[in-house]
C-alpha cells in the first residue's frame, strides 16, 4: 500500500491511496485543473 500526498494547505488538500491496481482519491479540495497539475509531476 502505498499514501502520497498531492498537497496539504489553505488552498486544498489530497492524498492518494494506491493498493494494487486500486487507486483512490481522498479529500481532494483543489480544483480539477490544479488536481490535474499535481498528477502529472
């Protein structure tokens, strides 16, 4: 299993949740585009 953190902040948070092929998202308060943004780096 594995936990990492897209962000933590005033402007959002998420972490992402991986197990396997399984992943999920939790308490993702940015907005798409910015969600998007951190994804892919």
């Amino acid at each position: 299993m594995r936990f990492a953190s897209l962000g933590s902040g005033s402007k959002g948070n998420a972490t992402l949740v991986q197990a396997g092929a399984t992943c999920v998202m939790i308490d993702c308060g940015f907005s798409l585009k910015e969600t998007e943004a951190r994804l892919a780096r």
